[in-house]
C-alpha cells in the first residue's frame, strides 16, 4: 500500500471534498428549515430585523418573504405589548440568559391574534460576537381554547359538585325533620294501642286482643323504620362520632347474645357463640359496634327458616379483631351481593316478605364499621346459608 | 316549704302534642290522683308554681318555651332539689341530653319506647 504523497493535487482536491461536503450539509440544514410547516422559525439580526423566513412562519404569520424580509420583529405583537416595550425585553432576556422562553398574543397579517409559544435563542459566532437571534413559535391557538375549555369545565363542576353538596345535606336535615315529626303521631298510637292491649279498659273480648296486637305491631314496625331513617340520616350527615374505649369484645357478644336468647327461642333457632381462649379487646364505641353486631345477628335470624342454627365466632389476628356470624338461611344470589350495603335496597327471596325491615340496616352498619377503619365481608350459598365477618382493627 | 306525701307523688306532664299529653294524663290517673298537664314551657311553670310537683315528665321541643328554657327558669338545682325532672323526649340529640343533665334533669327516656306500663314503672320507682 503505497501512501499518498502530499501533493498539491490531493490538497486541492480533499478541501474540494470539504467544502462539497459542507455544501450539501447547508442545503439539507435549509431544506430542514425552510419546509418545517409546525414551526415558524427564522434569523433576527441584533437589532430584531427580520432576515429569514420559513414555511411555518408563513402559515403562522401570514405574511410571504417578501413582505416581511427587512422589517423589525415587533410587528407581530399586540400594541399594548409594544407600549410595555416587550419586544425589547424579550432580546434583553436572550441575551442575558442565553435564550427566553414566552407564551402569549401575537398578530397576523390580517390582524387576527394567536396564542404563541415562543422561544428566542441568542447566536454567536465562533469568536462569541452576538450575530443575531433564533426565533422559533408554535401556534398554541388550539391547546389554549381547549385549556380554556377544560377551566370552565372544572369551575362548572365544581360549582355542581358545592351545589350537590348542599341538597345531600338539605335531603338529610328534611328526612330527619319529617322522621322527627312521624315520630310523635306513631307514639300516640302506641301509647293509646297500648293502653288497650296492657287492660287499662279491662279485659278485651275474644278477638280485640288478636286484633290490637297487630295494630300495635304494625305501629312498633313503622317505629323502628322512623328510627332506622333517623339513624341513617344521622350517619349520612357525618354526626356520627364514634366514642371509641378499650372495649372487652368477648363480653360484648355474650351480652347481645343473652338478649337474644327469647326471640331465637320464639323461632325455635338457636345460636351458639365460640368463644376465644385468651382476652380479646378493641378499641370501639361499644354502642355503636353493639348495635352492628345486633343487626348482623337479628338478620341471621329473620333470614333463616325456624329449627336452623346460627353460630357467632370471635377469633382475632395480630392487628384485628374477627366477629363471624355463620347462618343456615336463605342466603344471597351472587346477583345481589353488590346491592347489599345499599339503601334502602331490599332483597326478594323465600323470606323477605315475611321480614320487616327498612332496608337501612346493613348501610348504616357498614357505615358505622368504616368509621372504625373496619370493613364487613361477606359469602353466601343460596339455600344454604350466609356468612357476615364484621373486621375491626383493636 | 314544700309538702308532699310519699306514697302519693304530684306529677306535672309537660308535653305539647294533644294526644300524647292525654294519653299521658290517662295512663298516670288510673294509679295517681294528683296529676297535671302543660303544653308549653311557660305553662309548666305556671302550673309548677300552684301544686308544687314532685316529678314532672318534661318534653324538650314544645313551642312558646322549650324543656331547656324551663329548666333555667325552673332552676331545679338550686331551687327544687326535690324534685325528679325525667326528659322524656323523641329528639334523641346527645347535645340537648347533656345540656338537661346539666341542669339538673334526672333521666332521659326516649317516648318512642316506653309504653304505657313502662310510665307507671317510673313512678312506681320514684316513689
């Protein structure tokens, strides 16, 4: 392999090599420019004149080479910027900064006005003499309108969400007032049904007693839908504050479970309660968590035939504490299991029309268990039976 | 001086619904002979005042005068410690309770779940 030898010849021809190289590097950079159609992106010389011009800044602008060529880079901005002498701050900027970032109005030919994002770079030469200034502008036009869509979406549902919020609390105070005052006529009815049933008038005939004891009932039943609706209103409007104590849970559940012992019995069901071999405690509103743990249990026992078992468990893991109430009843269709902590939501099944209830019941309960941080879970077999854990951290 | 036999207690129902006020004076004539009635707060103390009740069954929502504002006119702490005040109320609002303890009512029954016997069962352990 024989080395070139330097010779005029090769030097002439590799700066020929370079400077076509560089020729065709400058006319793809141009190429580039020129037919970027996004952009608008053109030469300021130091005073802000214009000296190039590109596709995008076309169709940004509107203006054509020709007519803009030459002229000062002002003549795109509103004339309130120009009194505030942006466009001279804004070359302050680059040339302090290196370059400067700015979104806002800018004119067209037509006068019409766009929202613009604008970079503008300094430019220096290689012995760093300022030769001009880069401008680059997107039309933001479009992101703006939508932005400003969204904004007026945002403050629109905001203002619904604030009025929402006022009828849910307004739906509240109403059902409390009229449970408030349903309230009274029904005690009226109580106390004067009573007064029959209890012998105040002396002894009823044969069928008056049979009679008044459905009316009184019926009334005890329209009594415990008032004070359901008074509860779950109560709970809705966030005036529920658990009082939470160190709370002995094994006694609590023996204690509910002595209180059911007569109304099972009159059902002929039974309940059986595994109780823990060590002590366990929680800390919980003992009212509150007793009137859940009731529920759970009352339902156990409306829900299931006469003759069958319900078995109450109480067991805990590190941090929690588990009650298991385990029925023989109807059970739940998996079609109905979302529906179950619902108002108001009543199910259809073998029992339900014999069962009173409000359909408040397992709402208020789950409700009062999220205030505890607890939840409530459940599985069912229809027909065969259901299976309520009440979770509660201690 | 107040005087009062024991075993035959001056009741005073204060209660502003008709029916249940009837009903009230009703189930507590057919044991006690000394029984009386008021609609309102004002009231109460009016007929407080003539025949000196030794337990009274008090509302808290009547109009005219509430249960509370005839409790800090009655002044039962100070002025009547003898007397057994039982709010008997179907507000069960724990504010309102606290403020009756306060001044100076002995017990809280809700009136949605006493019957007619249960009345009669206050009395009869009042006395």
């Amino acid at each position: 392999m024989s080395m070139n030898k330097p010779t005029v010849q090769n030097s002439l021809s590799s700066l020929q090599a370079r400077h076509d190289e560089t020729l065709v590097e400058l006319e793809l950079y141009k190429l580039l420019v020129d037919n970027v159609q996004d952009y608008a992106i053109f030469f300021m010389d130091t005073g802000g004149y214009i000296r190039t011009w590109n596709k995008g800044a076309q169709k940004n602008k509107g203006y054509t080479a020709k007519e803009i060529v030459g002229k000062h880079f002002s003549k795109f901005y509103p004339q309130s910027d120009i009194d505030n002498r942006k466009p001279d701050r804004e070359l302050e900027l680059a040339r302090r900064n290196g370059r400067v970032e700015d979104e806002g109005w800018r004119l067209r030919k037509d006068g019409s006005s766009f929202w613009a994002n604008v970079v503008i770079t300094s430019l220096y030469d290689t012995d760093g003499t300022l030769i001009g200034y880069a401008k680059v502008t997107r039309d933001l036009t479009q992101r703006k309108a939508q932005e400003d869509e969204l904004r007026k979406t945002n403050m629109l549902l905001k203002k619904q969400q604030h009025d929402l919020r006022l009828l849910n609390a307004s739906k509240d105070e109403f059902i409390s007032l009229a449970s408030h005052q349903l309230r009274t006529p029904a005690t009226g009815v109580k106390q004067y049904v009573g007064m029959l049933i209890e012998g105040f008038t002396g002894e009823l005939q044969p069928g008056q007693q049979g009679l008044l004891e459905k009316a009184y009932e019926s009334n005890e039943r329209q009594l415990r839908i008032i004070s359901d609706l008074l509860k779950v209103a109560q709970v809705d409007a966030g005036k529920i504050k658990p009082l939470k104590t160190m709370t002995n849970i094994h006694e609590l559940i023996a204690s509910i479970i002595n209180e059911q012992h007569d109304s099972f019995s009159k059902r002929h069901q039974t309940i059986s309660y595994i109780k823990p071999t060590n002590t366990i405690e929680a800390r919980v509103d003992c009212n509150l968590i007793r009137m859940v743990i009731e529920n759970i249990i009352n339902n156990a026992s409306k829900y299931s035939h006469e003759n069958k078992a319900v078995a109450v468990r109480l067991s805990e893991t590190g941090d929690a504490v588990c009650i298991e109430v385990k029925d023989q009843g109807v059970g739940i269709m998996p079609t109905d299991i979302p529906r179950l902590f619902e108002k108001f939501s009543r199910i259809d099944n073998d029992l339900s029309s014999h069962v009173g209830g409000s359909g408040l019941g397992l709402y208020w309960a789950k409700k009062i268990v999220d205030l505890h941080n607890g939840t409530i879970e459940m599985s069912s077999v229809p027909d065969a039976g259901t299976t309520f854990s009440i979770i509660l951290p201690k | 001086m107040e005087f009062r036999m024991k075993n035959e207690p001056t009741i005073l129902i204060v209660e502003d619904d008709i029916a249940l006020n009837e009903a009230y004076m009703t189930i507590l004539k057919t044991t006690y002979s000394n029984v009386f009635t008021a609609f309102n707060g004002e009231e109460a103390l009016q007929v407080a005042d003539q025949h000196n009740p030794g337990i009274i069954f008090l509302d808290l929502r009547m109009p005219v005068l509430d249960g509370i504002g005839f409790l800090e006119k009655y002044q039962p702490k100070q002025n009547h410690p003898d007397v057994c005040i039982v709010v008997f109320s179907n507000y069960d609002m724990q504010t309102e309770v606290d403020r009756a303890y306060e001044l100076g009512a002995e017990r809280y029954v809700l009136k949605a779940l006493a019957t007619p016997g249960s009345l009669l069962k206050i009395v009869n352990d009042l006395t």
